[in-house]
C-alpha cells in the first residue's frame, strides 16, 4: 500500500471518528434540551468547535438527527430480527425482544429520548416518515409475538393484547429518562427485572 493511500485512510478514518464524536454530542444536547429548541450553535458550543466548523461535518441540524435516529433504530431492528429469526417460543421471543430493548436503551439513549420526544413532530417533515414506517413495524412485531402466546397457551386469554402491547412500548421505553450507564443496575439485570415484573408479578405468593 502507497503512503498517499494509507494517509488517506487515516484521514478518512479520522474524519468518521470525529463525526461520531460530534454525533453524540449533538444527541445529548437535543436529548437534554429539545430538538426544535437546539441551536446548530449550541451543539457547537457543546463539542467546543467552532459553528461553521460543523458545517464541514453535517449540513444542517436536520442533518444530525435525521443520522442519530436512523443509526439507533438501524441496530435496534438488527437485534430485533435477529431475536425473530431464532425460531423460539413465545416466551422465549417476548423475554430475548425485552431484553434487546433494554440494551439498545443501554447503547443509545440520547437517540432513545430523542425518538420518544421528538417523533411527533419530526414525522411532519417527509424525510423522517421512516419513524412511522418502525412505529408500525413495531407494533405489528409485539402483536404477533403476544397473539401467539394466547395462541399456545402461555399468556392469559383474558387480558387485551393491545393493552398488553401499549403497556410494554410505554414502560419499557420510557426508562430511556432515567437510565444510567453507570448506574446500580446494569441494563441485562433491568431487563430481568422487568421481565420478572411483567411475567410473574411481584407478590411473593
């Protein structure tokens, strides 16, 4: 390999570690603050750049977090189908899914808030109708992996499955506000916990 061509892959390589870094600095700030209230300034600030600095990275902030989010949910629906594919049970598929959540929160939870928050009003603009497009994907996934329990016998007949499905995507995401990575409980033992929680309640009897 020439020396031009391996500067020019350093310079490359570089260049792709200072995008991420500036990547996830802009998710916390919009994750903290809000997405329509950040200015591209702010975010500069923030990674102690200079504004038009940014600029040579991303050409706007629609920019940022239109590659926050897709990144995030890109490795979310990878998890996710490697979980479906596996051929498991319905318990097994609800309990591996649950745990995959919780590591992406884990992973990624700026992006995590930022999708919570900021979907509503970002589906308005065309460029982000890809948010609609995981949202019934989503769904769709937890119905049928909860109908199919009903089905074999493992989940209670009695109980609304689309009560059951709001119930997860609301609990389960919403940790995304308060979790830490360096906090008492690592994600796979939350993951646990909550399966716990969901599947054998927490009377002791």
């Amino acid at each position: 390999m020439s020396a031009r061509r391996r500067d020019s892959q350093s310079t490359a390589a570089a260049r792709a570690g200072r995008r991420a870094e500036l990547l996830a600095t802009a998710a916390e700030v919009f994750a903290s603050r809000g997405y329509a209230a950040t200015t591209v300034r702010e975010v500069a600030d923030a990674a102690d750049i200079l504004g038009g600095s940014l600029y040579y990275h991303f050409d706007s902030k629609e920019s940022m977090v239109d590659e926050i989010l897709s990144v995030f949910l890109t490795d979310l629906w990878s998890a996710y189908d490697t979980v479906l594919a596996a051929g498991l049970g319905a318990r097994e598929t609800f309990e591996a899914l649950i745990v995959a959540s919780f590591r992406c929160i884990e992973r990624y939870r700026p992006a995590v808030v930022i999708y919570q928050n900021e979907s509503k009003h970002l589906v308005t603009n065309p460029r982000f109708s890809y948010l609609l497009d995981s949202q019934r994907r989503f769904r769709e996934m937890w119905l049928a992996v909860l109908d199919r329990g009903v089905t074999d016998g493992v989940l209670r007949a009695d109980l609304d499955t689309g009560l059951i499905y709001r119930f997860i995507r609301d609990t389960v995401w919403l940790a995304a506000s308060w979790y830490r990575s360096d906090g008492p409980l690592p994600a796979d033992e939350i993951a646990r916990q909550y399966i716990a929680m969901v599947l054998e309640g927490i009377l002791t009897s």
